[in-house]
C-alpha cells in the first residue's frame, strides 16, 4: 500500500461535536511513527506515514467543547489513501448522523477501493451507518453500546474489547482508545518495533486491547470465511491448551483436509503455526509488563517445558524472551 516514497498515506477525517482528543491523538501518533524516536536517539528520521486531515466540506470543525479545528481538505478533494480514521462525533446518532450523511457514500466507496477504514469511540456509528459493519465485529464505547445496538442490530459489537479488527475494518471503544488504535495500526502497518519506539517517544503504553478482561485479536489477514473464523476464534479463547487439528476440523462441521487447506487460504498460516503465534503474542504482551518468570510466562501460555519455550519463542521473535523483555520492558517505561 505504500507510495513510492515508502510512505503510508493515512487521513484523519474531523468531524462535528466530538472530541478533538480522538483525532489530534492519532495525527501525533502516525506522524510521530518513525521520526520522533529516530530524532531522539540521534538517528535520521524515517516517518512511516504522511499525514492529512479532511472535513466533509473542507471547512473548519467544532468539537463537542467549542474548539475549532481547521482541516487541510475537504473528503472530496483527497486522492489515495491507504487508511482513512474518523474521529468521534457526539453521542446520539439520532442528532447528528443527518448532518454527516456526505460522509456515509465516501467512506463506502473508500473501502470498496481498498483503503483501510477505521472509527474511534461514537464515531464507529459512522462505519456502521455506512454499511460498513453489518455482519463483522466492532466496538464502540461501552456507554453507547446499547442505543448502537438497537440502531445497528446486523453489526457483532463486541464491547468488551477496546480494539476490534474485522476485514480491513477498525474499530477503537473510547476517547483515549484513539491512541490505542493508532499505535496498534502503527504496529499492524510498520511492525512491533516501529510501534513500540513511537510508543515509548510518546510516553504512551502500548495498545490495550480489551475494556474488561483479556483478550488477543486476530492475528490473520482479513477474510471472509465463517467457518474459519469460528476456528480462529476458538483458538484465541483457548490458545494455552493443547488443540490438535482434528479437533479443530470438528468445530469447523469439515474434514482435516479441507479445514487446513480453507485455514491457510484465509489466514495465511497453517493452524498450528496460528496457534503458536497466538501464544507468542501473548508471550509478549507479558514480556513487556515485566513477567520475573520466563518459565511461568511459559507455562502462562502452554509450555511446560521452560527450554522448548524459549526455543519456540526465538524463532518467532528472533531473541530470547529474557533479552526480549529487557528490551522492551525498558522501552515501555
């Protein structure tokens, strides 16, 4: 998706009576990406994204608290893009979604033309109002919940997590979640080390994921195939068990064959080499919160052997899980 420069395009479209916070947040993360950590250790920096905003009618914008944000464009006037985020609007959609109805046709046709498209907090109405969501996960705040609910019965909200991804489809579940979701598309889009080097420039946490709760999200490229999902899911619900294929092609209703040839067709992995990078990225996120124990984070994953666990744990990371951990706990202080 980059441009020749090497440039991912990303625009943060503004929209009335939010909260400026969900699109000035995630403006300073995708700029800081790349450059800011480069700046401070004395490096060439090397941004990641190029930056613009856009309102509906390239006018300036209020936010729900009287402070007046000027964008660069108007939605119209945007060429290509390989992630559009929209800020939150208010929190009655009832109120507001006439006066954005310009936004709805725009974002459908960004997305069918292959751009990532994303919404923070009571903005994720707009996806959802746009058609964007019915039959995928999403979330929202967790005080809006049950009015989107009713309005956008088709959607899967899972509110339970802060952060959801589902074809190519984002979804953050609060105001301070616009962070989260910028630097866990920082991490998706420029990997862990580019995300965890803004994260630490910025003196922000790396993304949490769930409102309430622990949760691990799908690690596998978007697609479309039900059944698929369903193993996927069972996967990241029970990623410390032993599963075995045959298992798994039972909770699919389908042959081994045909479950390991459909997995890696949507996936891209097969469903063991799936199930372990479930567990690395749990691994990891305990890592980075400082685990004392190696062998218990083992254990915590489903490796009761402390050696095969480091073993498994350098191929996929490329280090120990101490050096690992001493590496970016640091980074995250």
């Amino acid at each position: 998706m980059a441009r020749s420069d090497d440039k991912l395009e990303v625009v943060v479209v503004l929209v009335n009576e939010g909260y400026a916070s969900t699109a000035i947040g995630p403006i300073e993360v995708f700029a800081s990406a790349g450059a800011m950590w480069n700046e401070m250790q004395g490096a060439r920096p090397d941004p990641q994204f190029r930056v613009r905003t856009a309102s509906i009618d390239g006018q300036p914008v209020e936010s729900a608290y009287g402070l007046r944000i000027a964008p660069e464009f108007a939605i119209a006037d945007i060429g290509a893009a390989d992630l559009v985020m929209v800020s939150a609007s208010g929190t009655l959609p009832d109120e507001w979604m006439s006066r954005h109805a310009a936004l709805l046709p725009w974002l459908a046709n960004r997305y069918r033309s292959g751009t990532l498209v994303a919404g923070v907090c009571s903005g994720v109405a707009l996806l959802a109002e746009a058609g964007l969501l019915d039959g995928r996960r999403a979330t929202t705040h967790w005080g809006v919940a049950d009015t989107f609910r009713a309005r956008y019965p088709d959607v899967e909200w899972r509110t339970d997590l802060l952060i959801t991804e589902d074809s190519g489809l984002y979804c953050g579940g609060g105001v301070n979640a616009a962070t989260d979701l910028s630097l866990y598309l920082v991490e998706r889009l420029c990997g862990h080390r580019v995300a965890v080097e803004c994260s630490r420039a910025l003196l922000l946490d790396m993304p949490r994921l769930t409102q309430s709760g622990y949760a691990i999200l799908p690690l596998a490229r978007p697609h479309d195939d039900a059944k698929v999902r369903m193993v996927e899911d069972h996967l990241s619900a029970n990623f410390p068990s032993d599963l075995c294929v045959d298992d798994l092609a039972d909770i699919a209703g389908m042959s081994r064959r045909n479950l390991v040839r459909r997995f890696k067709a949507a996936t891209g992995h097969m469903p063991r080499v799936y199930h372990q990078m479930l567990r690395m990225a749990a691994a990891r996120t305990m890592l980075e919160e400082g685990a004392p124990s190696i062998q218990r984070v083992g254990v915590a994953v489903g490796y009761d052997d402390a050696e095969f666990f480091r073993r498994i744990f350098k191929r996929h990371n490329g280090m120990t899980p101490a050096a690992y951990r001493d590496r970016f706990r640091l980074l995250r202080r």
